[in-house]
C-alpha cells in the first residue's frame, strides 16, 4: 500500500477516534479550510466544542522537520480560531513515538504530542474499569466453597470448544450440507475477537459460560495491563439489563453497578475502539412479548424484542473490533434466527460451542476441591452440578447409583437421595417427600416460562409450597424453599432462583408428568410455553412402568382431555400425554392406535415416524422440533396440517416431502436427508458405517435409556448392513461407547459430543471409532 493511501487512512482513524471521544456525529471532525492564510491551508482534523475548539494534525512520519512543519500549521490555525472560539486545544497525533527532541519543540507551542494508542488512553482510565470489575459477579459463577462471586484466579478449568461451520460435501448422489466441527481453545476465542470477529458461544445452561466468560475477561485484561496496544474487556451480565434498548444506557447502568466513574467514559472508550465488549447470558433478558393464540411465532418476536440492545451493540460496532456474546444452545430455533435477533450480519463471526467438561477437566475441577473420585458417565459434566454436589457433601453417595438401570432409575435415585439428605439437614423443616414434589411442581411450573428454567420467585416459591401441602409457608420453610437443591440464584431479581441443569430440570419434569398422569394434580397450573423433552419423556415412562401401567395409562388421559374444554394447558397435555404413550409402546413393541384423534396447538420436542408405533392420529397447528421420517411412515395415517416444523429429517427438500403426510400448509425450516435410518441406508457410505450411525442416532438422539440388541436391526433392508450390527456394538464397547447388560445396550453419556461430531459429519471425521469401524 502507497504512503500517501496509509497516511489517508491514519488521518481517517484519528478523526473517527476524536469523534468518539468527543462525543461529535459521524464527520464532524472533518479538516477546517483555510484559503487566505499563506502558511496553513488545511488541518487534518478539528472539533469545535461549545467551550473549546480542539486543533489536530496527523503524521506517521517520525522526521524532526515534518513535526515543526505540523506544529507551524497549528500555531497559524490557532490564530484564526481564538476570533471566535472561547479555548483553543492543539495535538499532533502520530502513529509512532517521537523522540524527545520531537516532543520538546511542541510543547514550547502548547502542543500536546500523543501518540495514536495515547490519545485514547488519555480519555479512559482502563486499570480504573478492570480493578472495579475483577471483584464483581460475572454471570452465575460462584465459588463453590461458600458460593460467593469471589472466585480464586485459578477457578477455571478447561472446557472443550468447537467451532462449528456448516460445509457442503459432495458424493456419489449429490452433495449435502454437514457440520464440520474444529477444536478450538479460549486462547484462540481471546484472539479472535481481539482480531474483530464477533464470537457466538452457546452452550447447555449451567456448563460454564460464565465461567469461560471470567477467563478471557482475564486473559484480555492481563495483555491489556501489559501493552499498550491492547483493548480493555468491558463484560456485561445482560440478565442486569432488561428492558434497555440503547448500547450507551447499558454501558453507564453497568459503569453505576461497578462504580466506576465518570460513567460516560465507557461509551466514550467502546465508541474510540479502545475496548471490546463481553456479553453474557442473551438467554436470561425478557420482553413484554404478549401470548397471543393467533401467531404461534410470538415466542420467536419476543425473543428477538429482548435482545434490542444487544442489537444495537452488535450492529454498531466500530470497524475492526470484536465481541464477545454467550448464551444457552437451543434457545433459539435455528441459527437463521440467531443471526436475525442477534443482528448478526456478513461472515465476520464464529459460532463456537462449549461442551461439558471433558474426563480430564472434570478431574482437575473435582482435584482442585479435593475430590479423587471418577464420576458415573451419566452424570452432567456441568461446573454447576458438580459444585453443588460438592457443597453439599453427596458425591460419594451418588456414585453408588446404579446407572445401567438406564436415565429414569439413575435420575430416581439421584433425587431421592438429594430430597433424603436435604430433610435430614438441622435447618430442614420439610420431610424428603414434600422436598421432592415441591421441586417436581416447580420443575413443571417453569415449562410456563420463556426461559424454560427460571426466574421462580420467592412468591412463586410460596406458591408452590401452598398448593403441595394445603399449607401456607411460615419463614422456616421460606428459608428453605430458597435453598431447595438443584436451584441457583439469578441476579436480575433479588431472592428468584433458577434451575441449574438440564438433566436434572428434565427428570423433575418427568416425575411431575407421572403424578399428572396417576391424578394427583388437580390443577396442572399455567400453559407451558415449552414441549416436554426427551428425557422426561424416559423419566415419565420410567416410573409409570415401575408402578405397573402400560401405554394405555397414559393414553386414557389423551382420550379424556379430548373430550373436555381445550384449554392451552390441556391442549399441551394431551401432547405430553400422547408422547408418553408413544414412547412407553415402543417399549412394549406394539402399534399404539390413537382412533384418529386430532392433537392440536401444542408443542413437541421430536416425533419419530421412522420406525412409526402409533397411528390413525392428526397434529394440527402444532409446533414441533424435529420429524423424522422413514419408508413406512405413510402407512400409518399419521397428517400433519398447519404445523410449523423446525426440521424435517430422512427428507432433502420440501420436494420430497410426503403429501399423504404434510399437508401445503405446514411450514418446514430445515431438512435433512441424513437424519434417518433409511437416509443413512441409501447414502454412498460404506456398509459398516451406515451400520455405525444407524446404532449411534438410535441410542444418542432417539429418547429412551438403552436399546435391546435385536432393535438395531428393526427397519434395516440392506443384508450388508444387518450384518455389520454385531461386529460394530463390539467395536463400541471396546471403545466405551455402550455397555450392555442383560442384551440392552446403554449410552455412555459422557461421549455424546464425540457421537454428535460422527453424526454431524462421518464423511470428514477422524474419531478413533469411525476409524476402527472402517477397518472392519
């Protein structure tokens, strides 16, 4: 590049800096002409305030003459501006330090000689922000020990990221779209936003966002401290910003919370490029978005009029710097929408993904609280799990679980036990049992709410408790509903409370389903604005066969429900219910026949129509995650009409959707035409790994604790493909990946990222398992 062309682009950068600091419009610094005066004919900058009048001049040249020739034409400028203006302030502005000699003969002007990286420290004290904001909170990370926001430097613990792109892979019969995912580390994230990208970190609510969100505030500000050619990281809890629209009222709200001060300095330092900005929890800000019957997109407009300041942040940020934003996956539908609410524009953005810990890091969190002990693989790699465990003295006790019972009898016992030692506690006034359906209630309460987890009230608390017991809350049981386990504080809201892991919200979800379902609710409470998952689903069904019901149990309560007043919370229950009995009839191999019954505006997670158990059965005006569909699916009388469908699997395009069985006016976002096992069966793959993926998407992303071995080959047309069933279950027990007892063959959890990266791309991984699969 031309000397003269960097030069430009210099001066353009000061200007826009001394706009910023300032406070002047886009422009506004623009040089000053002087046409009659011999000796300077243009500035290259000037900000004329209401109480002083600010001359600059701009220069990378390092050449003593070149600094005496700007500081003439200052001195000449000067004199003209002081007719009017009440002050007059004047800079040389370089690009490197000058020498002394340099320096000297300006200041015996009055001209004050900085340089770039000088001039916009001069208006923002950064060591000040960083010494204020260290000590506050950062999002819900705590110290385990006591659980205060006062957290040790060496708190973090290593968490995997990947980042995750979406490349086109060609085969033999087409192309597709796979997800490609790169390991990457917080060292890398750290520079990619110093290098101007904006990051997108998604993860499980309660898998450490806030904790990884700490560490590059710390590895930022450590380099910050160090040079001067670093930016200051200013990191927001945006669950303290609800309702504020304007990047400016959010910054001097989070300066006021810290105490830092003047509170205009940090817009003034975001604006001049000298910091970037760490947002955490997009998840946990609210609108007043209204429920309305009419638009079942609500939820989706209400989300994106939450996130409105962030928006303005996001697109208003200036040339070249990065950012940071960080929130729980699956908050929103797609990543269109992401995008979209986000303000997220161009390709200048990562969107990377923190998974559990690893073994390793899990190891090193529980060694650095004096915990040697291996974890069960069913149990969450979460910091926020693990630390309550901790805290309260029960890891020991939750190793004895026996988890190759599978998800519904490990997640029992879990509660169980958690409920047993909370009872037994000297400041417990409720007994185990009350403990555990007070959580179960509140577990189905929050379904109603748009976070899916929280924030329960102290009210809601109150509630809750009153209608379990028939009795009012005195203070010894308010105390104790604050402390309830598997709750963790939320700062937006003095005393609400938030679940902490999915896993656990799932299984609470599950036992309250069961006890709907035997009647011993007698009001479900409000309608949920969430489908029941998976998981609960399995916990449902669990406990209903433990106690000797059948598919019919819960299907009886479809049937009644159908015949009474459709409100929006039995319309959703007929839903769940009808989920249940879907899942438990799989269990018991059997059609599940619904007498064409129409379930209609509710929710769901997934719907498996690959390997159909139930028909006759309309879904009207639903909304739902996922279909998957299989060669047979349309034998079963199964319509889907005006239903929107966040992904379609085992179909390529809306071509290939089945008429018989989507009708034109439902509305399908995405498609994946390897998402089923007869997609898998027809791709170019070889046969031993449609063999692999065909069990791995069975036992991984189909609900359910284990599968019995003869399963794997259900729905299998392809002889090569059958044969490979029982070679490969080995090489996977080999490898860790299952554990059979008794011909059912168990998940181990602990390797679902490893599973979701296969499935997401089996023809570019390199996973040992693949590897040794191919080489059958």
């Amino acid at each position: 590049m031309g000397t003269y062309k960097v030069n430009m682009q210099f001066e353009a950068e000061v200007r826009w800096i001394a706009e910023a600091v300032w406070g002047l419009e886009s422009g506004s610094c623009q040089p000053s002409h002087y046409p009659n005066d011999p000796v300077v004919r243009e500035l290259d900058g000037i900000a004329r305030l209401r109480d002083v009048t600010h001359l600059i001049m701009v220069t990378t040249s390092t050449k003593l003459e070149k600094a005496k020739s700007d500081t003439k034409k200052l001195n000449a400028a000067e004199t003209i501006e002081r007719k009017t203006a009440l002050a007059v302030s004047k800079w040389l502005i370089t690009s490197k330090q000058l020498d002394a000699e340099h320096i000297g003969h300006a200041r015996k002007n009055n001209v004050t000689v900085l340089t770039l990286e000088q001039f916009k420290q001069r208006f923002f004290d950064g060591r000040s922000y960083l010494s204020r904001r260290e000590v506050a909170s950062f999002g819900s990370a705590r110290n385990p020990s006591d659980n205060s926001v006062t957290i040790s430097d060496d708190a973090y613990a290593t968490l995997p990221m990947v980042i995750v792109e979406s490349v086109m892979v060609n085969g033999k019969k087409g192309s597709h779209v796979e997800e490609r995912h790169t390991p990457t580390d917080i060292k890398e994230i750290c520079h990619l936003i110093e290098e101007g990208y904006v990051v997108i970190l998604v993860a499980p609510f309660g898998a450490g966002k806030s904790l990884t969100t700490r560490e590059i505030f710390r590895i930022i500000a450590s380099k910050y401290r160090t040079s001067e050619h670093s930016l200051v990281p200013i990191c927001l809890n945006l669950r303290e910003h609800w309702g504020q629209e304007y990047f400016d009222e959010i910054l001097e709200r989070h300066a006021r919370s810290i105490g830092f001060t003047p509170k205009e300095d940090l817009v003034i330092a975001w604006r001049a490029g000298v910091a970037c900005l760490l947002l955490d929890g997009f998840d946990e800000v609210a609108s007043q978005a209204i429920v309305r019957k009419d638009d079942i997109n609500f939820m989706k407009e209400g989300r994106r009029m939450a996130l409105t300041g962030v928006r303005d942040f996001l697109t208003k940020l200036p040339t070249g710097l990065g950012a940071l934003i960080c929130g729980r996956d699956h908050y929103f539908d797609n990543m269109s929408e992401l995008k979209h609410a986000l303000g997220i524009t161009g390709d200048n953005y990562r969107l990377v993904r923190l998974d559990e810990f690893t073994e390793d890091g899990a190891n090193s969190f529980l060694k650095k609280n004096g915990i040697e002990h291996p974890l069960p693989d069913w149990l969450p790699r979460k910091p926020l799990i693990l630390s309550y465990l901790i805290q309260n003295n029960l890891l020991n006790e939750i190793l004895d679980i026996d988890s190759s019972e599978g998800y519904g009898y490990a997640w029992d016992a879990f509660i169980s036990k958690i409920a047993h030692r909370e009872s037994e506690l000297e400041r417990s006034v409720m007994d185990a049992q009350v403990l555990r359906c007070v959580m179960e209630r509140l577990a189905f309460f929050v379904r109603s709410l748009p976070s899916g987890n929280g924030p329960i009230t102290g009210n809601d608390l109150a509630t809750t408790y009153n209608i379990e017991t028939e009795q009012s809350a005195g203070e010894g049981v308010l105390a104790q509903l604050q402390r309830l386990p598997g709750l963790t504080q939320r700062d937006q809201e003095a005393g609400s409370r938030s679940f902490v892991d999915q896993d656990m919200l799932a299984a609470l979800q599950g036992g309250a389903l069961a006890r709907v379902i035997w009647g011993q609710y007698s009001n479900i409470g409000p309608a949920p604005l969430s489908a029941i998952s998976s998981k609960s689903v399995s916990m449902t069904s669990y406990l209903l066969r433990r106690n000797g019901a059948t598919s019919s149990t819960p299907f009886s309560i479809v049937e009644r429900l159908s015949n009474e007043v459709k409100t929006p919370a039995n319309l959703q229950l007929i839903a769940d219910c009808f989920a249940v009995s879907a899942e438990m009839a799989k269990e018991e191999e059997h059609i599940l026949d619904c007498y064409g019954i129409v379930i209609e505006s509710a929710l769901f997670q997934r719907l498996d129509l690959e390997d159909c158990n139930f028909r006759k059965v309309t879904f009207l005006n639903c909304v739902i995650d996922e279909v998957s569909v299989g060669a047979l699916s349309i034998d079963f009388d199964v319509t889907f009409r005006n239903c929107i469908i966040n992904r379609i699997g085992g179909v390529a395009n809306e071509m290939g959707l089945p008429e018989k069985l989507f009708e034109k006016s439902c509305e399908v976002f995405e498609f994946d035409n390897m998402g089923t096992t007869s997609a898998v069966l027809q791709s170019d793959l070889e046969p031993q790994v449609k063999a692999l993926l065909t069990i791995l998407r069975k036992l991984y992303r189909q609900s359910g604790a284990g599968r019995k071995i003869l399963a794997f080959s259900r729905g299998i047309t392809k002889n090569d493909v059958a044969d490979y069933i029982p070679p490969v279950l080995s090489l996977m027990e080999k490898h860790g990946f299952v554990r059979i007892f008794n011909q059912v063959v168990h998940p181990v959890r602990k390797n679902t990222n490893r599973v979701e990266k296969i499935l997401n791309a089996p023809s570019v991984s390199k996973d040992e398992l693949l590897l040794a699969v191919k080489a059958l």
